[in-house]
C-alpha cells in the first residue's frame, strides 16, 4: 500500500500545528462555536449529542497492522476503550474530549493516518473494493486509483468548498463490492481494446432524502483521461450545484433536474477545454503510484486437505465459518478472509481496543501485517495462507470474533443513531441488538440464507437502509421513535433502492415484523432462491398482507 514521503508528513505537521493553535483559541474563548465549526469540520471533528467525535479517514479502507494497533491505543486512552467502522471504510471515536483532539492527530499522524476531508463540503474519503489486490475476479487493483483520487483531492483549492459533500467509490472486480451505484461519482475498471484498461463512469447516485440510483456518465474513458475528465464532473457540478437548498445541494439532484444528457453535453464541453491544459497525471506519476501496490510475493503454501476437511466435519462453526467468511483469493494457496463485527447482542461496527489489537496480531501473522475495512462495517485480512486457516480461526474465537455470519440476517450495518448523533430521529443500535437476537441461532441465520439488512436513524441514510434487501428507517412520530420498512434494495449490480412498505412499526413491534417478512419469505421461496429474488419474483403483496393483514 502507499506509504507516506516527506512531503506527505510534513504536510501533517503543518495542518495539525495549525489546528493546536485553533482549539487552543476555543478552549481559551478567542473562537466563538459558530466560527470554530468549519475549523474542526475540516479535520473530521464533529459535536455530537453527549460529546466530540472524530471520524478518521481510512483511504479505500485499506490500513498495515501498526496502524491498527494505533487506533486501539486511541481507543484505550482518549474514548471509552472502542471506536465505530462506518460505511465509508472509516472509523469513528464518539467520546472525544476537544482538548485532547490535537494530541490524538498528533498520534495519527505517527502512523501516517488523520482525519482531513471526512466532513465538510469537499470531496471525501475515496472507498473502494476491501479485497483489492487480492480477489480472483479482479482485473485491475483499483487502490491505485484510489490513491491517485485521494492525493489529487486532497486540500484542493477548486473542490474544498462544493455546494455538498462528494464521495466517489472505485472498482477494479467482475462484482461490485464497492456499492458504486450509490456515489456521487463510481469508477469501474474495465478491459478494453487491444489489453488496454480504462473506466467506466456512473454519476449521480446517493442516498440520503431523494435516494437514486447513479447513471452512467461515461461507457469508456481511457485510463490516462481519469483526473481530466473528473475535473470537468467537478467543474461543471460547482457552478450549478445548488447553494440555497441544503436537500437540493448534491449532484444527484443537478443530474436529474437537468438530465444526464445535458449534464454530459456540459462536462464533454468542458473536459474539450481542460485537457490541453495538463490536468492529466503523466504516465511517470502513475507509475510512480503503481509502484505502491505491486502483488505481494506469497510463498507457496499448500493445504493439507484432509486434515482441513476434518476440521470441518468435527467442528460445525468452523464449517460455518469457511463457508461464510473465507473467500477465493487470485493464488489458489490463499484466501480472503472476513472478519466479522456483528455478534449477536453488541452494537454492530463497533471495535473494541482488546479487539482491534487481536486482529492487528492476526494481521502480522497471517496476512502480511494488512488489513482492510468494509463498507459494511467489517474487517478483512486479505492474504491468508489456507494451511493458516485451522490457526486463524482458533486465534480469532479466543478473541470473540468467529461468528461466520457474512452476508447473513445478522450481518447488520447500522449508523450510531440516537444514541450518539443529533440528526437522529431514533435509535438503530438497540433495534440491531434485538434483531441479532431474535436471530441468534448461527444454523437458523444460514438456513434463510443470504439477506442484506440496514438500519438508519434518520433519512440521511448512513445506515444505507435505501440499499438493503430489507431496510428500517428510524422516524420521529408524535415523539415516539417508530421505524419505517422498505424491500428490494440492493448495492450490488442489480443496484436498486427499496421501496416503503407500509406504517411504520413501534420499537417493540419491529423485531416481530422482521421476523414476519422472513417468514412471509420462506414459505415462498423456491428452489433455494435469495430474499432478494424471491421479492423480484412475488413483489411487495405477500408482505404487505402479512404484516397489515389484520392492522
């Protein structure tokens, strides 16, 4: 992965002095909350209900076992021992004393790590696919075009103050693990004529108040156009993204109010303009970059596989395990392996300092000291020997973190909700906590099979609840929180945005209702079909009917 030069940590340096010297002035009065807000917003600060929080970036959410261990040691001496995997490959401290925000950027910054760009009106951390590099249907790494974003964007001066946030997300894979359908802007790796590559470009999707689906800007750009042509996305949107209406401030809205067409014909007019002007990387700087994410050398490891198959047949949540969480790796001696955060009856996504140093270990062990974050709130190590499976297994149940359930019922992404977040109208951690439960049983979970849930607190969605098959949004009715159901999402390649079923439930009622469209969805399904199919296949009545049928 890239590693940081001079420039890069003086640059650190540089801003994190600077913003000593700001919270200084708010501690001592000299700075009003009104004028230190985009202060601190610029370095990922947030005041939140009970406290500060800080959101780290975790470029393409990819992070060495040193940088881990250093968010652990955050975790243990300036939170209450825990941080928070969000679904932009980041990490959250919800429990930050402002006084000592300027120490942990210092800390960060040891490790080459900081919280620059996630907040603000500017372009965020770039996401990307957690098993790049490493999966068998990849056809370029797209970290290094992740990277190339991310140095490009950094601190820009046209795109630091855009009408709203932007997020773009970058896949190299035959499968979208990216969700780039749901980004301002999703990159595709594609193979192109005579063993060229270049990209395929999607605009204007999101989530959020008026969820879309993006569309495609452009079939096939060449991979030496890339910053150019995005210039020009960015360019145009500026100048006409709506800054007198914060819910019509994103790309999505300027692309379907005046049409992709004509959003098109604008950019192609301006990248026309832009391109002689060199705002393209040269092939040297690329290469340069490139350099950085070269295959790592795996020594050959073969699986002895009868005594691996008899781990399986004597051990059912090993099995279980293998099935769920351990994936096809480019070498056939190696695997993919998840990590999973959401054991039944603890908040999903969030880490503990204990957990994070356990996997930093594992890291080091077994995947060559790397480490990724998921969208979905979960941790990858991404090249594991399959003889080193028996090992990692027995090493990650010592630390409580073997629940194969990727993908499953209780896989949840949840935001923090009303616990921690001022724009919540409810609270999601508790409501996964009693779906999890409801659903504790590892066989029962597998038995449904694959099936996508999301929770939100409130229609800004950071709990993707427009892209889960099944998706609960948190809603204030009369003072109560009440939880909203939609069906049918999904941020896959199908992408698509769930549709509302109906009123929404009580706190007390919602995991019954769960358990009613599961069940309403087993005794239709045929032929071992997914949720998601079975709903294309019967629509939205047979749930409806099931769970209004006597309201």
């Amino acid at each position: 992965m890239y590693r940081y030069d001079e420039f890069d940590r003086a640059f650190l340096q540089d801003r994190n002095r600077e913003f000593r010297a700001q919270v200084s002035r708010r501690l001592a009065g000299e700075l009003t909350e009104d004028e230190f807000k985009p202060l601190r917003l610029m370095n990922g600060l947030y005041l939140q209900l009970h406290a500060y929080m800080l959101r780290i970036a975790v470029p393409y959410g990819a992070m060495t076992s040193r940088q881990l261990r250093q968010l652990g040691y955050i975790a243990r001496r300036w939170d209450k021992g825990f941080g928070h995997w969000t679904t932009r490959q980041n990490i959250q401290f919800n429990w930050i004393k402002l006084i000592d925000v300027p120490d942990i950027l210092e800390a960060l910054a040891e490790v080459d790590m900081h919280a620059i760009q996630t907040s603000g009106n500017c372009i965020r951390n770039v996401t990307s696919d957690p098993f790049a590099g490493a999966a068998a249907d990849e056809i370029e790494d797209p970290r290094i075009w992740a990277e190339v974003l991310r140095q490009w964007s950094t601190n820009h001066p046209e795109f630091t103050y855009l009408p709203r946030k932007f997020k773009f997300a970058v896949t190299g894979a035959l499968q979208d693990r990216a969700a780039i359908a749901f980004h301002d802007i999703g990159i595709r790796i594609l193979g192109g004529p005579n063993a060229t590559k270049g990209f395929r470009i999607f605009v204007g999707g999101g989530q959020g108040r008026t969820p879309y689906v993006a569309q495609e800007m452009k079939a096939f750009l060449p991979q030496e156009n890339l910053l150019s042509y995005l210039e020009a996305m960015l360019r145009v949107y500026n100048l006409h993204g709506r800054r007198d209406n914060i819910y019509k401030a994103r790309i999505k809205i300027l692309v379907n109010a005046i049409g992709v067409d004509e959003y098109r014909r604008q950019v192609e007019e301006e990248w026309q303009r832009i391109r002689a002007e060199g705002a393209d990387l040269p092939a040297e700087e690329i290469d340069r970059i490139r350099a950085h994410f070269l295959a790592p050398d795996l020594a050959a490891r073969p699986l002895d596989a009868a005594a691996f198959a008899k781990a399986r047949s004597e051990d059912a949540d090993f099995d279980r395990w293998v099935r769920r969480n351990v994936v096809a790796h480019k070498n056939p001696d190696y695997a993919i392996v998840s990590i999973a955060f959401k054991e039944p009856g603890r908040p999903p996504g969030d880490a503990t300092a204990d957990e994070m140093e356990s996997v930093a270990d594992a890291a080091d062990r077994y995947s060559r000291g790397e480490v990724r974050v998921t969208y979905t709130q979960n941790l990858i190590l991404p090249h594991v020997a399959r003889a080193d499976l028996i090992d990692l297994y027995e090493d990650l149940k010592s630390a409580g973190l073997a629940g194969g359930n990727t993908d499953l019922i209780t896989d949840i992404i949840a935001c923090p909700g009303l616990d921690y977040c001022n724009l919540a109208n409810a609270r999601s951690i508790p409501i996964a906590q009693a779906i999890t439960e409801r659903f504790a049983d590892p066989q029962r979970a597998e038995d449904i099979g694959e099936l996508r849930l999301n929770i939100s607190g409130c229609i800004n969605a950071c709990g993707h609840h427009h892209a889960g098959h099944i998706g609960i949004l948190g809603v204030d009715k009369k003072g109560t929180e009440h939880y909203q159901i939609t069906l049918g999402g999904s941020a896959a390649d199908n992408a698509s945005v769930g549709t509302i079923l109906g009123p929404s439930f009580p706190a007390e009622e919602l995991p019954a209702a769960i358990e009613n469209i599961v069940d309403t969805y087993l005794a239709r399904r045929t032929g071992g079909e997914t949720f998601l199919a079975t709903y294309a296949r019967v629509g939205a009545n047979p749930f409806k009917e099931a769970l209004y049928g006597t309201r």
